[in-house]
C-alpha cells in the first residue's frame, strides 16, 4: 500500500534543501521550485514528494499539471 505524501514546512524545507527563505520565495515565482500548498487559514506546506523530486533533480525539475500526468501513461 503507498504512503500518503506528507506535509513539510518551511523550516524542514530550508533545512533539506539549504536554500535560504528568500531563494525558496524567489524560486517559486520563477516556477523552478515546487508552491506551497494550503493547509489551514494562517499555515501553508510543502508535499513532501514535490521537495525529494526537486532535491534529486533541481536543474530540471518543473511544476507538474493535470496533462503531464496523462502523458505519463
């Protein structure tokens, strides 16, 4: 059975990653570095498979959208 992909905050992501608060807000507006995602009124995260992908490509990693999932199959 598969894991459901859990939620990592800000700081877990600074910590994996050792990009600064402000890199990581820049990259996201860029679009070359995964968004947050809500999960409350006052909180947002990151799923923490988004983060690992990025981690283990960083050069080529790019936002997934409901048509790259088609075209993965």
């Amino acid at each position: 059975m598969r894991q459901p992909d859990r939620i990592v905050r800000l700081k877990t992501v600074l910590a994996r990653t050792g990009l600064s608060r402000s890199t990581i807000y820049r990259k996201i507006a860029e679009g070359t570095f995964p968004a947050q995602i809500k999960i409350s009124t006052n909180g947002a995260g990151w799923k923490e498979s988004d983060i690992n992908r990025w981690i283990a490509n960083p050069a080529g990693w790019r936002q997934y959208n409901e048509f790259d999932f088609l075209n993965d199959y």
